[in-house]
C-alpha cells in the first residue's frame, strides 16, 4: 500500500501489486483481512454501532493511471475530502 485515506462510505487506496495477481481476488483478500483485524481491534466499539454482519459491501472501483507520477497520485488520494 502506497497511500491510503478514508471517508465516511468510502476508502482510496494506492497500491502497487504483481501484475500476475488477479485484481478481483487481491481485492476480496484485502477485504477479509481488513475487517478481521478492524473487528478484533475494535470489537467493543463496533458492536454498539455496527449491527451488521458483513463489513465491507462486494463493490469496488479501481482505476489505472498512465502519464502521472506516483507523487501525484499520493496528492490526489490525500486531497480527498475527510469527513468532519
């Protein structure tokens, strides 16, 4: 993971991965992971606002870029609006 920033519905994430690797499991992995550890680390909390059994929704939007650096990609992941 290059860059990573959240908002209230949402994540973007810059990563870099092999190119061998299938986008769509790497995702689903991501995921199961994530909510793993978000849930053992944050349990008590969790269960009094979160009723629900999935974590993360199975969507997912990923987009390539050609003609930018990576810099400029950092700056665009961090200059997304944080919710107050």
């Amino acid at each position: 993971m290059l860059e990573f920033d959240g908002e209230e519905d949402h994540v973007h994430l810059l990563v870099r991965y092999h190119p061998k690797v299938q986008l769509s499991k790497f995702i689903a992995n991501l995921k199961t992971v994530s909510s793993r550890l978000i849930r053992k680390e944050f349990d008590g909390y969790l269960s009094t606002v979160y009723r629900q059994k999935v974590f993360w929704t199975g969507s997912y939007f990923v987009s390539s870029c050609g003609g930018v650096t990576v810099e400029q990609l950092k700056q665009y992941v961090n200059e997304q609006v944080t919710p107050n």
